[in-house]
C-alpha cells in the first residue's frame, strides 16, 4: 500500500498488482478498492494502480464532506496521475468509478490514452434506468432457485414499496455461489458519508459532460454483463454512442462484477482493447 497527498491535503492510498504500462482503476461504491482485487487476472497484462477513494479502505476521511462530491474525486486521481509522474495514462472505471473516470476524460482529455468503462454508472451523463427495464432484464433469470424471493423484492423495490436489497444481491451476479456470497460480502460499501456525498448537488452536468466527450478522441471499451441490473447492457450502448471511438462488448453470462463471473473471458476482452 501506497500514499500521495490530495491536493486538499488529504491522505489517500492505492494499491499496485503487477507490472508493465501502468492502468489506474477506479473503484465504485464508494467503497474499499479491495473488491476489485486484481481484476480476475488483468494485472498479469498491466500495472494496476488502484487507489482507495477518500473516506474509504486506507485513505483519509476529509476535513470537508464536499470533498466526497463525485467531480470533486476527478481531482485526487489527477494528484495521483501527477504522483505517478506519468504524462498520461490508460484509465479503467468500474460501477460508480465509471462517473469518476468519464468526467475526469472530459476535464483532462489529453492526459487519458485509453478509458475502459466496466458496468459503467451513467449519472455523469444522465442516462436513467427504469424499474420496468430492471424487471425485464431479472426475469432472464427465472431458472435460478433464488428468483422468487429476489425477484419479490425487486418488484417491491422499483415500485418504491420495498427496501429490501440484500434479496435482490443475487441479480449483481452471474452465478450466485459461495464465491459471489464472499466477494458481494467484501464490496459493501461501509462510509454512508462517503456514499451520500459523492451524488450531492453540484455533482454532476451530464450536458457539459456530453459535450466534453462528443470530442474526445482516445479510444473507449464499454463492457456490460448481460444480466446486469444496475448497468444494463441498453444503458451501456447508450452510453457508447457518446464517444467518437466506443466499443460496446456485452459479456454472457456476467453480472455487475464480469471478472467475478468469468476471470478468463473478462481479461481477455479487456487486455485485447489496451493492447
């Protein structure tokens, strides 16, 4: 574990698996960057540089809780683009991260050689998602012995009548196993702070943010689950056609966390875009 000063004097920390090009990782939540972990095998290709947001894993809580405010996060992985000394670099945002990573293209778009958005979050840019296209993508798994349950809560919850959500943490995989249970386990999200703050007002300009990536010119990898209820592969094509040089991939099979779901297929999609 590492350290470098955020530019408001906070204490943040990342971590590094691997070696090679370096590739710096955006967590989501915001919570612990431990989730990600070495991203199913992606550090055997590239240098992963994965910092801990602030207020989460071994970095500082801020003095001030704007500092939680998603645009304002854009600042600390530039500290740490200048920390690293790199010119520019390849960025990967992951759920939530994805916000981070994108406004940070649009606000330093020479500093980014490829951007790779995993089951990308889309409030930067405004693209919403309805209950109803949630229901439609869950009922692809109807199979599963669990679906009844989740599926109730689902309903319960998009209808506004329900908060039940730890019945519906099955949707966000692939495969619901002990591996899942342990890895859903270890990426909860544990600052509500942190949590609230990153989509406080003032967070996000989804028109100033399109435009800004309408132009940007380095090449992006957008990479959906099927089965993904947050990020849903839709929400991921519309996501797409805001960049000049988008690929869309939709992974089978996969949830919210692909390289949970199938460490091989995911490496070998994401090395193939930053090679």
């Amino acid at each position: 574990m590492s350290t470098f000063c955020a530019s408001d004097g906070t204490q943040l920390a990342y971590r590094t698996y691997g070696a090679g090009d370096p590739l710096v990782c955006i967590p989501g939540g915001p919570a612990d960057s431990r989730y990600l972990g070495e991203l199913g095998g992606l550090s055997a290709h590239r240098r992963l540089i994965v910092p801990d947001l602030r207020g989460t894993g071994r970095s500082a809580v801020p003095e001030d809780t704007a500092g939680y405010r998603c645009d304002r996060l854009v600042d600390d992985i530039e500290a740490l683009r200048a920390h690293l000394g790199l010119a520019r670099t390849d960025l990967l945002g992951h759920s939530a991260g994805a916000n981070i990573a994108v406004q940070y293209a649009a606000r330093h778009p020479s500093r980014v050689g490829r951007l790779a958005l995993i089951t990308p979050g889309a409030r930067a840019v405004g693209i919403d998602i309805g209950g109803e296209e949630r229901r439609a993508l869950a009922r692809l798994r109807s199979g599963e012995p669990w679906f009844p349950a989740a599926f109730a809560a689902l309903e319960a919850i998009t209808r506004g009548t329900g908060t039940d959500w730890a019945a519906v943490d099955p949707f966000f995989y692939g495969r619901w196993d002990e591996a899942a249970r342990a890895h859903h386990a270890a990426s909860r999200p544990d600052n509500p702070d942190a949590v609230a703050g990153f989509g406080a007002e003032g967070a996000f300009d989804p028109p100033a943010t399109r435009a800004a990536l309408a132009a940007f010119g380095a090449p992006v990898l957008l990479l959906a689950g099927e089965f993904d209820l947050n990020s849903p592969p839709r929400s991921a094509a519309d996501f797409a056609a805001l960049f000049p040089d988008a690929t869309l991939v939709v992974q089978e099979g996969a949830g919210h966390y692909p390289w949970v779901d199938d460490a091989d297929r995911f490496t070998e999609l994401v090395s193939a875009f930053l090679a």
